[in-house]
C-alpha cells in the first residue's frame, strides 16, 4: 500500500495542477474577453474618435483592474480606422497570465491571452455639426 501512494501521491498532484492551470487560463480568458466586449461597447457610444479610445481604455482597465493575475497589466488596443456612421469600432486586449505561483515543471511561466470584440458605431449617438 506504502509503495502504491509513492507513485500515485505525484501523479495526483499533477493532475491538481494541472486543474488548477486549466481553471486559471478559462477564467483569465473570459475576462479578458468581457474586457474587449465592454470597452468596444463603451467606445462605440463615444460621439469622437479620441473619446472612443479614451472610453474603450477606461472600460477595459476598470473590468481588469484589481486582477494580479495578467502580469504588467493589460494591453488594450482601440481601432477606430471605421470610424463613422455605419462603421465600427474593434478593441484587441491582451494580457500575460502569471503561472510562476504554481511552480510546476514542464508548464510555461505564463501565457498570453488574447481577447476581441467588434460593436457597430451607434448611430443614434450625437457626433458635433449643428445643434444637439
């Protein structure tokens, strides 16, 4: 029975480990992914180019704050090349995801995690020419 735990005792922590990364990778993914959603949403509202980047910094950096999990904090990547009635407004962020806690052999110190969102422009917005 002694000599069984000896080989099963590290098999089963592996698969704890690897649980516990699989865990962590999903749940960074979805954030990451609600962080794009939210701030190309948020940019797509803006009634300026330069606002919409500035709303879709915010929104993003405001889902993912408080995260110690992306290591350096998120990159967000506002492109409002179709700005306009019509168009849409595409935010990129991407976040490093730090394993160096779990410290298990054969796994990478991190992982980069990569999240998308594209929202039409809202036409319904006021954009500046003539009067509110």
């Amino acid at each position: 029975m002694t000599l069984e735990m000896v080989f099963a005792t590290p098999i089963i922590l592996l698969l704890i480990g690897l649980l516990v990364i699989s865990g962590r990778v999903v749940d960074a993914q979805s954030q990451v992914d609600g962080a794009a959603r939210d701030a190309a949403r948020a940019a797509s509202t803006a009634r300026s180019e330069g606002t919409a980047r500035d709303l879709a910094q915010q929104a993003a950096t405001g889902d993912l704050s408080g995260h110690d999990w992306c290591a350096g904090g998120p990159s967000i990547s506002p492109d409002t090349s179709a700005w306009g009635a019509g168009g849409r407004v595409t935010v990129t962020v991407t976040c490093h995801v730090d394993f160096s806690d779990l410290a298990l052999p054969g796994f990478p110190g991190s992982r980069t995690l990569t999240g998308k969102a594209v929202a039409p422009i809202d036409t319904y917005t006021y954009r500046g020419g003539g009067n509110p």
